[in-house]
C-alpha cells in the first residue's frame, strides 16, 4: 500500500516520528533561495521536498482504488491492521 497525501497517492521516502512528520516523494516542494558560495559558485533558486504533517496521510487502499481508513483485530492471537475499505491485511 502507498500513501496518500490531499492531492494524490505517493511514496514515503523518510519519516520523523519525533516530530510527527513524513517526507513524500513529489508533495510539498518548496523553493529555496541560496547565495554564492564556494560550493555552489551561482547560488539561484533550489526546489526540494519538505516534510508534511503525519494526520495529513493516509493508507492508499490498490485493491480498492482508493484511500482508507485503517482497523486493528486479533488474528490468532495477533494483532493485525485491515483495511477497511477492501477487508485486505496490511502488512
């Protein structure tokens, strides 16, 4: 299962769990302006993603095309996450 941000569906590549936040591959790219330096002799403007609050995703659901809510059960005696959408064990 992917992530799914507001706008559409996409990868985590990072998360922070100190600070509640999660980096998605194509969400929240912002612009950064940096100066000359010996480094980066031309400086300009650097577009790069920034971390999105974790309440603002949830769980894409392929089977079901669409975004889902998540329930917890005991399989077993174990604890599993389902999607409640398709009734499909998360993993």
């Amino acid at each position: 299962m992917t992530i799914r941000t507001p706008r559409r569906p996409g990868k985590s590549s990072e998360v922070y769990p100190d600070k509640a936040k999660v980096l998605v591959e194509g969400v929240n790219i912002v612009t950064k302006h940096t100066k000359p330096s010996a480094q980066n002799t031309k400086g300009g403007i650097v577009k790069k993603e920034a971390p999105i609050a974790i309440s603002n995703i949830m769980l894409w659901d392929a089977k079901a095309g669409a975004a889902t809510k998540v329930k917890r059960s005991r399989e077993n005696g174990k604890l599993v996450r389902i999607a409640k959408k398709s009734g499909e064990v998360i993993k």
